[in-house]
C-alpha cells in the first residue's frame, strides 16, 4: 500500500519589514502585526541601508519605513529597493507631514503613506490596501495630493524657502539637522566632500541661514529633524 503524500500548506501570510530608528516603534508594530493571523513580520533595522541589506535577503512583500533615519536618506534607498526588488511595496510611516516629504515619497513611488499618531488601524489598511494593488496615502495627506492622468502630484501651494532646495540639498539639511559634520553627512550620501559643500553654501544661500546652529534650529523649527 502506497503511503499518501501531504503538499505542505502555503504560508500566504503579509511579510513585513519593519525599518525604524526607535526601537520602541519597531517592537510596537511588530507585536501589533503579530497578534493578527494575516501578518508576519520577517526583519527589522535601524536605519535604511540596513533597511536595504534586510529587503535583499528576506524579500518582504511590504516594507515598513521611517523618515527621520540616521545615515543613508530613506528616499535613496527606496529607490534601490525600487530596482533591485521592483515587487516589494514601500509604505512610509512617519510623524512627518511636511510637503517636502510629501513630495519625496511621491517622487520614490511609494504605495503608501501612514501617519504615525493615527495608530496601528492606519497601518494595517495601508498594509491591506498595497497588497490588494492600491494606493494608500493618509486622509491628511491625500487633501495635499492632486491625480492627473494617473500619475500623483503635491498640490500646487506658494513657493517656500523649503520648496527651492534641491532634494540632494534637502538630505544634506537633514543630515546636518541631526548634527552630522559635513564630512560625515558626505560619505552618508556617497557624494565627495567639495560636492557636499557646495550643495551646504547653496542651501544656506536659499534658506537664508549664516551659521551651523542657526541650520540646526531651522531644520527642527521646520519639522525636518525632531528635536
């Protein structure tokens, strides 16, 4: 008598991986994610090249990402994952609201956008919603985004000293928001020290800023960096 054969049932669990420099947030949503049967979350990281290196080896199918993220920007690494792993859907999840990174998430071709104090119900339909093929922005910033011809566009508003800065000028603001020496701040963006400085002479010039401190307080006054 041949001995039946069982096809080992396919786990068609939601993977998730979360990226976040606050450990606290990434156990929050870990634990929130785990407790409901259609998630698993399969890697963390604390900042997004690490966020990167756990995308290629564990090939999640959503990505969980922060904005405000020590190191390499969020948005350059959004695009490596774009195309290297083209099937991978990217919600960002922030405390941000800004146009800026609005408008930088748009840019990345992100799927989603979670707010972060609207909770873990936010999450979990921007979750739902990319895996079923939508586009999933948080009401708030939604109201600030235009569709044309299927493509998304932030809302057309009066021109800000912000809006003038290029998006290589506004990573650099935000690394030297969170205190990074230009030399740092250089090698986190793979970009050579002169190019850096540059890309801080003409950023200080469209913000209308003098010295290190004063970017600093600029950068938090902005909701760039938190404090």
């Amino acid at each position: 008598m041949q001995a039946s054969t069982t096809t080992p049932k396919r786990d068609t669990r939601t993977r998730v991986l979360i990226v976040d420099d606050h450990q606290l947030c990434r156990e929050g949503l870990r634990a929130q994610l785990e407790s409901e049967i259609n998630f698993v979350v399969v890697g963390e990281a604390a900042d997004a090249e690490e966020g990167f290196s756990q995308a290629l080896q564990h090939k999640p199918d959503v990505v969980l990402m922060d904005i405000d993220m020590p190191g390499v920007s969020c948005f350059d690494v959004i695009r490596r994952i774009r195309e290297q792993l083209p099937g991978i859907k990217v919600i960002i999840v922030s405390g941000y609201k800004n146009d800026e990174q609005i408008s930088q998430a748009i840019g990345a071709s992100t799927e989603g956008y979670a707010v972060k104090d609207k909770g873990f119900e936010e999450v979990r339909n921007a979750i739902k919603d990319v895996m079923a093929g939508k586009i999933h922005y948080d009401p708030e910033v939604l109201d600030r985004i235009d569709a044309k011809d299927g493509q998304l566009r932030l809302g057309e508003r009066p021109q800000t000293r912000l809006s003038m800065l290029t998006p290589r000028e506004l990573e650099l603001f935000v690394l030297l928001g969170q205190g990074y020496s230009l030399k740092r701040a250089a090698l986190a963006m793979h970009i050579h020290y002169k190019t850096a400085d540059k890309h801080k002479v003409h950023l200080m010039q469209k913000l209308g800023i003098h010295d290190r401190g004063e970017l600093i307080h600029k950068a938090i006054r902005e909701g760039i960096v938190q404090p």
